[in-house]
C-alpha cells in the first residue's frame, strides 16, 4: 500500500471531494471507532468520508489506559463472550492488523490471602483459555503463579506486607492515538476521504431520510454540503448531541464515565512487570510506559465538559492512595510528571455507577440515512466498525462485500518484523543511534522510511526537539506533512506524548515544535506566538484544575481556557487562526 499524506493538501483535497460528489457513508468522528468504520467502509469498495470536530483522537481514544486486553475484570461480572471476543481481536492486532504497534506486557496480580490464590487463578486460567479459542494468541505467554518471595523478586516496590502471593499474566499495549492515526492513513490510502477540523453542524433531510450533513470547517469559516446515501453517528460521548439534531428521543443512550490516570518516572516503581490491583470499585493498572508508568484509573460519572474534562485533586489522590496501599516507598504528588483525564461512553442502563454500566456496544438505525454506534471497548474497535458498516450496508440496499479489516494490515504494519531485525543496519546507513531507530520503527513501523528521508534531505531534522528530547525533530515535521497534525496541541498531546511525558508538559519543546510546524503550515511569525501561547495557557489551566478538590470546581478553571479553534457544539472562547 502506498504512503498516505495526511497533510494540508490532503485535507483540503478531502473537503473538495467530499462537496463535490455523493458519497456511500460518511462518518461523523475521529476516534477509534470511526476511524474504524472508514477503513472498514472504504475496504469494501464504498465511498467513504469522514469528518473530525477537533483534532483525530482528541477526545477518549487518547486518553485510555492504552491497553488492548480482554478486559480481566468482565470475568466478574459473567461477561464472558465480550471478553472472548476483546482477546481474539487482541490476538489480531498483535500478529496481523498492527504488529508494529502494539506489543506485550506482563501484569502481576498480587493477592493478600493464600485462598485468593486458587480464586484468581482460576480467572486467569479461564482468560488464558478463552484468549486460546483465537489461534493470533498463541505468542503471548501463559500465566504463572508466584509465591511472595518470587513475586518480590519481580516487583520489588511492593511492601511484603500487601502480598502473600500473585499471579503473572501477559496483556498487550499500545499508543492509543497513534494507532487512530495509523487506521486513517490506512483509510486514506484506499481512497477514504478524511479532516479534522471540520464540524457537522446539521444534517441534511429529504423528508425523513437523512442524505448527508452541512460541515463547518472551523479553520476558515466555510460551510459546505456533504451529501451521503447514509451517515454514522461515531461520536462516542456525544453520541447523544448528534442525536438531538435528528429530533425526537435517541434510541441510544450514553453516559459519560471520568477516568484519570497519573505519569510517574520509571525510577519511582522499582520493577520490571506492570500491575493490576482490585479496588472496592474497579481495578487499579500500573503500567509500564517507556521511561515512566501510567497509573489509573478513576471510574466516576462525568455531566460537565466534554471537551476537556478535568482532573481534580480528589481524583489525583485518590490514584495515589490506592497504589500507595502496597507500595513500599509511597508516591507523593511531587513525584507526578502527568496527569491525563478521559471520558468512556458507556450506555446507560439501570445501574448508577458507572463502574457497572455496559462496555458492549449497539448499533441503531433511528432514521433512514442514519447509522448511530455507541458503547463498547477501545479493543473491540474493529467487531464495532464491522458491525456499523454492515447497517450502512442493509441501508443502502445493495450487495455490499463482507468485511476484510481481520485480514487488513495498517500502515506500517508490512515489513516490519524484518526492518526491526535489520534496525542496526538503519542506525548505521541513517546515522542515528540504533535506540533512536528502534523507537522510530516502535511509532512508524516500515513508515520510518519516510521520516529517514526526511532526515537526509534535512539532517537537523535527525536532532532531538529541544525540551522533548525522546523524540526527533523529524517527527514534529512527519506529524503535520502525514499525519493530519494542525496545531501545536496536535503535535505535543497526541503524535507524541510530551504532554504528560515531561514535567513542564510540554511547555520547553513548544516554540521548538511550533517553528517546525510553521513551514508546512504556512504560519507567520504571529501564528507561531498565538500557538505556543494558546498551549501554554492550555497547560497553565490544566494544572490549576488539578488544585481543585472538586469536579465542578476543577471544570470551571479548566473550560476557561481558550481553544486555538473555537467548537461550534458548545460555544467555547477561542477564535480563527
């Protein structure tokens, strides 16, 4: 498959195309599910567009745990179908569909009683099973058991009081908004038409048939028509705003769930295993991220901003209390680097907590012309998609081919095992370190092609971004010529995660970043400025929020800051570039 550019002139060949002509579907959301939906479309010789409000993966699918699992926990509650069906997509992504970006991680499960042991044994076992119904699983290893001593030797931070035993088992990881980004080049590249940026502001009816949306491009102003046979709603917590400018009462109901996860610095947590801790509502993960852990997560009702939810001081201690259960040295808020906050769009049900509403989906067709999707778990984006396009397809009446996306590798995906072999030879013939090389191939898989000519046509490029120095400078460029990124936000939260992998979040790397990002931009000095600024006081809002003890005290610090561009859904300050 040809490279796929998801540059300026890409999107604005989108837009045009999008206007010009009738498209099969057209999909309203940059997560992970309508991304999904576009390469599942687009795969089976559709037509296809799609639309993002904000930036691709702005909202929930880049600020999840970035697991791709069964979901441990759903064993509890007798969900045993969904879990079976997370670990055979699981298994596809690890071996087919993303090889070079999702990978394998340990995960200790301590226990306190010698009895838990058969008990959570037993749930492993059934995990493990159940992951071997898929025969992608079989390169994970099988689950251990460990007594206290040999669980010590494996995370040593543990206190030996909070242990009488654990069990090791393997899950997998992933960087979750790459992995959007990585599915929409993948789209792009059979034809798909993609932008961000671009907001559906009403939809457009002949009689009680939907036939597609009238768009709003929020960085020039413009309104265009785009006409659909048939259109999907993929807007995950807002899955019911989109409902309501069909009229009437939604067939599909979701409620949003909080979750906060906090970064620390690898040294903090002595150990070479990540970790899973039940607490008295959900569970705890401690998880390895490259030179640091991720810590989380919270499950607490959220009916307040959608656009940037906020992390409060009640949350952030409450992470840290919960860890510091069985840490030998405890975790204080000084030791956190970051702090990220996301929504799960879970549909409602008869249960108040949040902790115990649906992670399954649904898919409802409440007007002709109109696909909604909603529920469901970061890992089983693909069986969601999958499920959406065979509605659109029922919609619109004609033989449409069955679903490939099991059988589809992403971008980057072919080649990869042997360019990871061969990534000494790259550090040589590139000039980099083979560190640096590995990281590229870990990010880009055979796409680091494209960023090493980047590099030999402009060998600052090969440099380290100043303030962001565990990436290249070449990324920052990459970023915005193929990946779609448009503003400063894009580049530090989300095509890399310097946001919340630096102390200062960011703020060093930011006049750096936004300078590289000006030449293919084509931004003035003014931008630039107006940039780093608009992120800065992003940054400066963010951790005032996080000094708050309250939710709505926490959202109204956080929802004062300016958007570089302004989201017509809620009216939020801000104004045009």
């Amino acid at each position: 498959m040809a490279t796929t550019w998801l540059g300026p002139q890409g999107r604005a060949e989108a837009l045009a195309s999008m206007a010009d002509e009738e498209l099969d579907v057209l999909v309203v959301g940059g997560g992970i599910v309508g991304a999904g939906i576009a390469l599942d479309a687009v795969s089976r010789g559709l037509s296809t567009g799609l639309i993002e409000a904000r930036d691709f993966a702005s909202g929930t699918s880049s600020r999840s745990s970035k697991l791709i699992h069964g979901g441990l926990r759903y064993l509890e509650q007798f969900d045993f179908e969904l879990v079976r069906e997370a670990l055979h997509e699981r298994g596809l992504l690890l071996t087919t569909i993303a090889p070079h970006l999702v990978r394998p991680v340990p995960f200790l499960f301590p226990f306190e009683h010698h009895w838990e042991r058969f008990y959570i044994g037993a749930g492993v076992t059934l995990y493990d099973t159940l992951a071997l119904t898929s025969r992608n699983n079989r390169g994970l290893p099988s689950h251990r058991h460990l007594s206290r001593s040999g669980a010590l030797k494996v995370f040593p931070a543990l206190k030996r009081s909070a242990l009488a035993g654990a069990v090791q088992y393997w899950d997998c990881q992933v960087d979750d908004a790459r992995l959007v980004t990585t599915v929409l080049r993948t789209a792009a590249g059979l034809g798909a038409n993609i932008a961000s940026r671009v907001q559906a502001v009403e939809f457009l009816r002949e009689g009680e048939h939907v036939v597609g949306a009238t768009a709003a491009d929020l960085e020039t102003g413009d309104r265009k028509q785009i006409r659909a046979r048939q259109v999907v709603n993929a807007a995950g917590v807002w899955t019911d705003d989109i409902q309501e400018m069909v009229g009437g009462r939604g067939q599909i109901h979701v409620s949003a769930s909080k979750g906060v996860h906090l970064v620390v610095p690898r040294d903090r947590i002595q150990a070479s295993s990540g970790m899973i801790l039940q607490t008295e509502k959900s569970v705890l993960f401690v998880i390895p991220w490259g030179r640091h852990w991720i810590i989380g997560t919270t499950d607490t009702p959220w009916d307040l901003d959608k656009e940037n939810p906020a992390a409060s001081r009640a949350d952030i201690d409450y992470v840290l209390d919960h860890v510091n259960q069985v840490l030998r040295t405890p975790l204080g808020r000084d030791d956190v680097e970051g702090v990220y906050a996301g929504l799960r769009p879970l549909l409602s049900g008869e249960s108040e907590e949040t902790s115990k509403l649906s992670r399954e989906h649904t898919v409802a067709h409440p007007v002709p012309g109109l696909v909604l999707i909603a529920g469901g778990k970061y890992t089983t984006y693909r069986v969601m998609a999958k499920d959406a396009v065979d509605a659109v397809a029922h919609g619109l009446g004609g033989a449409v081919p069955d679903s490939v996306t099991d059988k589809l590798p992403l971008v980057g995906a072919d080649g990869y095992a042997a360019l990871y072999n061969q990534r000494h030879r790259l550090a040589r013939d590139s000039g980099l370190h083979v560190s640096r090389v590995t990281h590229l191939l870990r990010r880009f898989g055979s796409s680091v092609h494209d960023v090493l000519d980047l590099i030999r046509e402009r060998p600052d490029l090969g440099q380290p971004l100043a303030g962001g120095e565990d990436y290249l400078r070449a990324e920052v460029v990459y970023a915005v010529a193929a990946e779609g990124a448009r503003h400063l936000e894009d580049v530090l939260s989300r095509r890399t995660r310097i946001s919340f992998e630096t102390w200062d979040r960011g703020i060093a790397a930011a006049e750096a970043a936004a300078e590289l990002m000006a030449e293919p931009l084509g931004w003035n000095e003014e931008q630039v400025k107006r940039e780093v600024e608009y992120y800065r006081k992003g940054i400066e809002a963010e951790r005032a929020a996080q000094e708050q003890d309250t939710d709505q005290e926490a959202d109204a610090v956080q929802h004062g800051a300016p958007e570089i561009v302004p989201d017509l859904r809620v009216g939020r300050p801000g104004d045009h570039p």
